[in-house]
C-alpha cells in the first residue's frame, strides 16, 4: 500500500513538472497573412460553460459525461454531426486550438470535416465503440484538392491526395498536448499514412526526436512508441483520445 502511495505520488509529480501552459499562441508562426485568401478565424470564442463541472465518468468504451463543453461552430470547418460535439473541456478546448491554429497557418486549406466526438450525456453511440466519455475525437485531413463527397465523409489518404504539409500541422498541434494534464493521450492514424507525413516532415526540418515523439512510424505497426499508432480503418481520418484530467477522478 505504502509502496502504491509512493508511486502514485512520483507519477503526480512527473506530470506537475511536465506541465505547460496551455496557450502558445505567442510562439506561434504567423505564416501568409497578408495573402488575400486568408480566411477570417471568427470562430475564437468559446462557448460559455461553467468551468471545472465537466466530468468524464468512466472508460472511452464504457463511459458517460456530465456538464459537457461543446465545439463551437466556426469557419474553416464542417461539424458533421452537431449533436455529437460534446466532450469534456481540455477535449473541447485542445480540438479547437489545434484546428484553429492550423487554418491560421494554412489559409488556404480547403474546409476540414470534423467527425464524431460525443453525444452531449455520452455513452454509446452508432458506429463507434469508444466516444463514450467525452475524451475522443474524429478529425478529418487535409488534401491538395478537396476529395469528391468531403467533407460530408471522409476520403482516404494517398501519397498523392495527402496535403501533408497541413495534416502534419494538425497532428502536431493535438500530439504536443501530449505532456499536459487532459492533453492528448493516445491518437489512431493508418501507418502508411503516418509514413506519408513522416517523410514530408523529415524532409521539411522537423526534428528526429519531435517526429519520434509524435509517430509510431517507422518502427513498425505493433510498436508501441510515439503518440501516433496504427489502428484498423484510419486511413481518412484521425482519432485523437486525450487524458483524464487529475481532478476528474471519475474518469478511466
Ligand atoms: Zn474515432
């Protein structure tokens, strides 16, 4: 018991020093603003919840949730199922950064669809088996030409379709939350498409040990290292699972 406690008390700590602030705009890049086509972000504010009554109550796949945050609406992306745009507040809060930073960066990007994140009381719903406790997230890609039927549905992403360069932004901006109470936990990517993204960052100066920390690509699709890993029928989207908050003790 003494030894749990100990333990217990090591892991709150390592989590306390890894702690970052949740804002980063001011390191952020500021990339093509003055292009005409820069589209207006008008999707900043949140909306009003009271803070800290989210709680997510039990397992992704077994689980419900209380007091939700809700995805706002907002330009430069589709919410394909508005009522299933729940989720607890760091969920909320870390899908919306992570989208809105990137449009900033990428002005020109077509329009992203947003898949399911929960019903507003959670629990199950239709073709999902997680998704149940306001902690996952379905985002779609981005591409060079927007696919036929996208954002209504998803599109499956090839070496020639994939705007890599935009899709890497995006899954950067949800892994690097990874160090963070209620950051990213765990996020399910194909691994060729992980591989597409790996090499375009590889040859655009991102870091081997950042692309080690984000990807489990190219140590195989059993590995289990990185935030990225390979899971069946995500070639057209990617699921991003982020952590139970320390407070949310409810929460598996
Ligand atoms: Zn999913």
């Amino acid at each position: 018991m003494r030894m749990f406690a100990l333990v217990a008390v090591i892991l709150s700590l390592a989590t306390v020093s890894e702690a970052r602030p949740r804002r980063h705009g001011s390191t952020k890049k500021r990339v093509a603003v003055d292009t005409p086509a820069r589209r207006e972000i008008t999707s900043t504010k949140r909306e009003p919840t009271v803070r800290n009554r989210d709680r997510s109550i039990g397992a992704p796949w077994s689980g419900r949730l209380t007091a939700p945050a809700r995805l706002p609406r907002g330009e430069g992306y589709v919410i394909r199922r508005p009522a299933r745009a729940f989720g607890t507040r760091d969920t909320v809060d870390h899908v919306h950064d992570a989208v809105t930073n990137t449009l900033e960066a990428f002005p020109k990007v077509h329009v992203l669809a947003i898949g399911d994140l929960s019903a507003e009381s959670g629990g199950q719903i239709t073709e999902h088996h997680s998704h149940q406790s306001g902690r996952d997230a379905d985002l779609g890609l981005f591409y060079k030409t927007k696919p036929a039927g996208y954002p209504a549905s998803f599109a499956r992403a090839t070496e020639a379709n994939l705007d890599a360069a935009a899709t890497w932004k995006l899954v950067w901006e949800l892994a690097k939350t990874s160090t963070e109470d209620g950051g990213a936990q765990i996020m399910f990517l194909d691994y060729n498409v992980q591989g597409i993204i790996y090499r375009w960052a590889k040859g655009h100066d991102v870091s081997a040990k950042r692309l080690d920390r984000v990807f489990q690509y190219p140590n195989g699709r059993d590995s289990a290292t990185g935030v990225v890993r390979h899971f069946p029928n995500h070639d057209n989207h990617v699921h991003v699972r982020f952590k139970c908050r320390d407070r949310d003790t409810s929460c598996r």
